[in-house]
C-alpha cells in the first residue's frame, strides 16, 4: 500500500510515528510532500521518503490532506491535475466536507473525512471517520485501522463529522481550561502546584475510566459523589448558578457554527 501525506505538522507526525512503530510499518509506502524543508526531512526517521513536489504522490492509493482548513483550496488546485481517480482521499482538515473535493477531484472521488485530536501524539487519540458513497468498505477499514493505531476511534455518518469536533476534536482545549481553573485555585489556597497537578490528573484519569467502564448513566455517576447537605453537592450547586451546562452547549454551538463556516 502506498500512502501519500500532504503537511507534516503535529497531527500527521503524530500519525507517521504510529504507522513506524506498528507491524503496518513494512507494508506501507509512506510519501510526504511538505513546504517546510526541516518537517520534511524530520519525516525519515518514521520511514517517509520527503517528496519536492505534490506530483510524486501521484501513484499512492491513500492520499493524507493534512493541512490547515484554509490551506485546502491550494493544495486542492495543485493536485488537481495530478491526482488518480481512485486514490482514496483521507481529509483532516477540521470543517471540510467530502464536497469539497469532489467538486474539484471528480463526483468519483473516494473521500473519508477525520476528526482526530492532539492526544494522537501520545497515541491517547480519539478519532471520529466518516465517508462518502465511493469509499469501498475494504478502504474504509484500513483508513480505520491507521488511525486505530493512535488511541480509540468511532464512526460517524458524513452529516455529523462538523457537530462532532466539539466533541472530540476541539474538547481537550476546553478540558484544559477547565483544568486550569481548578489549578489555579489550589495555587491561590496554597496546596503545591505538583501534588494539585498529579491528583487533579489522576482525577481525571478515573472519572474518564468510570465514564467508560462502569456502565452507569453520567447522572448516576454525579449523585454518587455528591452527598445530602455535602462539599460536593455545594460545589455543583455553584455550577449550576454559574450555568455551566449552557456555557458548555454554547462552546460547543460556537465550535459547530465555525466548522460549517469553514466548509463554505
């Protein structure tokens, strides 16, 4: 198989590193057409061979657009005339529908569309799929299996992969910030920055794992910490005047209203 990487930023490093480090890694072609001569080269040590022009990824059956949502129409202009007709287009560029390329590829064109997010790089990932009618399900796999190889995945039909950036893709910003909140706290009441940094993480870690593992409904879940008159139920009551629940749903509608902006 031979798979073509257009961008070598965080993400599709993140991606490279995992396809080197796994049993795919012999049976895979990796080609890498980047504009940052430095990213190129830093590309073989995962096994990719540095590509001078967009051209040289003509023969590859899977094709990686991995730049920015703004830089699509460029790099689209410029493989147009070389690109194969059943080179199966894997886009995760964050907003970007399959339209958008086959409106310039062809209405043939095989396009799966991704939303990982950053903790790929630690191969914590968790990664959302979808695709267009043309994609084989046979491709289909493989595309997941890629990307299996960086943390969990799920898959989507095409009409939620904008409403599924909030998410997936766009969250861990928003955990951070949230995180950032609680640590700044214990900063101000004096507890070591460390030791509030090891217990929130690990906090987090568990909720996470009790989310995921206990099969119990979230609202089950929160009544179990929050005790009858207790610290807990204080704090959630403080939440909920602050309208944490609408401030989240309005985060996540402003992150969905960008995507479908971009897609334009």
């Amino acid at each position: 198989m031979r798979l073509g990487v257009i961008g070598a930023g965080n993400m599709a490093s993140a991606i490279l590193r995992a396809i080197a480090d796994s049993e795919k890694s012999s049976t895979i072609t990796r080609l890498v057409y980047e504009i940052d001569p430095d990213k190129a080269e830093a590309t073989r040590a995962w096994g990719c061979t540095p590509c001078e022009t967009m051209d040289k990824l003509a023969d590859a059956d899977y094709l990686l657009i991995a730049v920015k949502p703004q830089a699509v129409d460029g790099v689209l202009r410029e493989l147009a005339p070389c690109y194969r007709a059943d080179t199966v287009i894997v886009s995760i560029a964050a907003g970007i529908s399959s339209e958008r390329y086959t409106a310039v590829l062809g209405d043939d064109t095989p396009v799966v569309t991704v939303m990982p997010n950053t903790p790929l790089m630690l191969r914590k990932g968790a990664t959302a799929l979808a695709k267009n009618d043309t994609v084989s399900d046979e491709a289909f796999q493989t595309v997941c299996d890629i990307f299996a190889l960086s943390g969990v995945i799920g898959v989507l039909p095409e009409n939620k992969m904008k409403e599924i950036i909030a998410i997936n893709g766009s969250s861990p910003a928003f955990i951070y910030l949230f995180a950032k909140s609680f640590l700044d706290y214990a900063a101000e009441v004096g507890i070591d920055p460390d030791t509030a940094r090891t217990l929130f993480c690990g906090t987090l870690n568990g909720a996470a794992e009790m989310l995921t593992s206990s099969g119990k409904p979230v609202d089950e879940l929160i009544r179990a910490v929050c005790s009858p008159g207790g610290t807990t139920l204080a704090g959630m009551d403080a939440l909920y005047t602050g309208r944490l629940p609408e401030t989240v749903r309005a985060a996540c509608e402003a992150c969905t209203k960008r995507a479908y902006e971009l897609s334009k």
